[in-house]
C-alpha cells in the first residue's frame, strides 16, 4: 500500500493545505524590480530564518549561518561590488546577447529593505559526516536547501526574494567580513513588492522560456523518454503545462 493511503489524519495529508502548497511553489518569484521600501518586521523576519534553519543538511550538519543586512552602507559596497561583477560577465556573452544582458536588472540590492547572505560552513560537524564522505558538496547542497525553504516562506509571507549570484567570493568575504573557510552561498534581496511576475522575468525579458517537462524526464534509464509504464506520467505532465500555458495554476 502507498504510503500516502495509509495517513488518515487529513493534516497529514495536507487535506486543506495541498493547493496553497502548490500555489506557493508555483507563484514563487525571483525578485529584482519590484521590492518595496517597506520594513520588514522582526516577527516575519524570525519566521522566515525559522523556515530555513528547518532544512535537510546532510547528516544534520547544519552548514549554515545567515547574515542579515540591513545596512545601507554595507549594501552599498556589495551594490558595488556586483556592479563590477557584472561588467565582467556581460562580456561572456556575443553581441546582441551581450546588449540584452547590459539590459536586465540582475539584483535589487539597494531598493530591498533586507539582504541575507547565506553561507555554508564546510568544517561544521568535524572532519568525518555521516552522508557526505563520498559527496564533498553535500554540505553545499544542503545550505542550498536552506536558500529554498526561506525564498518559499518568504513568498508565503508576501516577501519577494532575488538571489545575486554576480559577486567574485572573495569581494563579497571581504565586504562582510566572511572568513575564507566560509564560502557565500546565496545573497538574497527580501522584501514586500508592488507584484509578483506571472512568469519569471528573465522569461518575460526574452532570455530563456522554460523547457517542457517531459524533455527533461526519463525513465529507467539516462536518455531513455519512454518505456512501457511511463505514457500515463507524459500525458499527465502535457496536460499539467496546457493547463499553465491557459493560466490555471498547475496542480
Ligand atoms: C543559484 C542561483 C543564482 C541566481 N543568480 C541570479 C542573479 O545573480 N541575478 C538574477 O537576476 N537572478 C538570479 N537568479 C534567479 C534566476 O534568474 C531565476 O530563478 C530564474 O530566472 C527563474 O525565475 P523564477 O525564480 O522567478 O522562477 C539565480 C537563481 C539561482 C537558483
């Protein structure tokens, strides 16, 4: 028996609660151009750390720490140190690329009331982890966990968050006094916005457009798209993302 059968309590099913699930995860945004000036409160503030720290580490590390920023001469330099950053990536990219590039609005380090670096600490639990002997960056994966149930309690909280990766490590260590065995993971921008973007802005601004599901599942084995059990999951998915191309919040 599936083990989804087997729970009666309707609260452990997330009876109620399954579409808000959904819609939270669906109506997330990555945030640059439309934060609000307007506080964050030390309460929200506390929920949305709380939700984070509650992620899966791998054998419970815990590898992170959040430095919260709300100063705006320290966000300043980081401002700065993007700006930097930025110009030397826009050159990765030919010609009209490069141009829309130079277009994009990347970060809302300075209009955000709140950034959140989230670091992870490799030496956390002591040389030897349970989990991670084989897999080095587990550690990282997991602070990257973290990163996700704060943006997701974040959008439950009616706060956008953008994640600025365009940074050399070592400028933002420098800016926030991060020692050099405590790697930057995410910089986040948090706060309350005008809206959130039906589709996400770099799709919106002509960037890229997210890739059908169904391209990027397979079954059994790596290349393998089809089998004889997985019509029923490919049909599904189709119809799921017919449904979102006609608006409807996917479920
Ligand atoms: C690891 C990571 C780094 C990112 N870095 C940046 C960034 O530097 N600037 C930016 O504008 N967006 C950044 N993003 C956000 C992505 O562009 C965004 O998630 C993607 O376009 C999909 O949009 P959505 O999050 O609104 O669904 C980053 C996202 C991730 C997961």
């Amino acid at each position: 028996m599936e083990r989804a059968a087997e729970l009666t309590d309707p609260v452990d099913r997330f009876e109620q609660a399954r579409a808000a699930v959904y819609q939270n995860i669906f109506t997330r945004r990555d945030v640059r151009s439309q934060f609000l000036p307007d506080q964050v409160s030390d309460v929200v503030l506390s929920r949305v750390l709380m939700a984070a720290h509650h992620a899966p580490s791998v054998g419970f590390m815990q590898p992170w720490n959040f430095l919260v920023i709300r100063s705006k001469a320290v966000r300043q330099r980081v401002h700065a140190a993007f700006l930097l950053a930025r110009a030397e990536e826009a050159t990765k990219f030919d010609n009209e690329k490069e141009e829309q590039y130079r277009r994009l609005k990347l970060e809302g380090i300075l209009e955000a009331p709140i950034n959140i670096c989230v670091t992870c600490d490799h030496g956390r639990a002591g040389p030897a982890v349970l989990g991670r002997t084989h897999n080095p960056a587990t550690d990282i994966y997991s602070t990257v966990c973290a990163v996700q149930n704060l943006w997701l309690a974040a959008r439950a909280e009616g706060l956008g968050v953008g994640w600025v990766s365009i940074f050399r490590t070592a400028a933002l260590q420098n800016i926030l006094g991060i020692p050099t065995n405590i790697s930057p993971i995410a910089y986040l921008c948090v706060g309350y916005v005008s809206h959130f973007l039906d589709k996400p802005e770099l799709e919106l601004a002509g960037w890229r457009s997210r890739t059908p599901l169904e391209k990027l599942v397979f079954f059994d084995q790596w290349g393998q798209d089809h089998c004889e059990w997985s019509d029923g999951v490919v049909q599904r998915i189709r119809h799921i993302q017919e449904r979102e191309r006609q608006g409807a919040i996917a479920e």
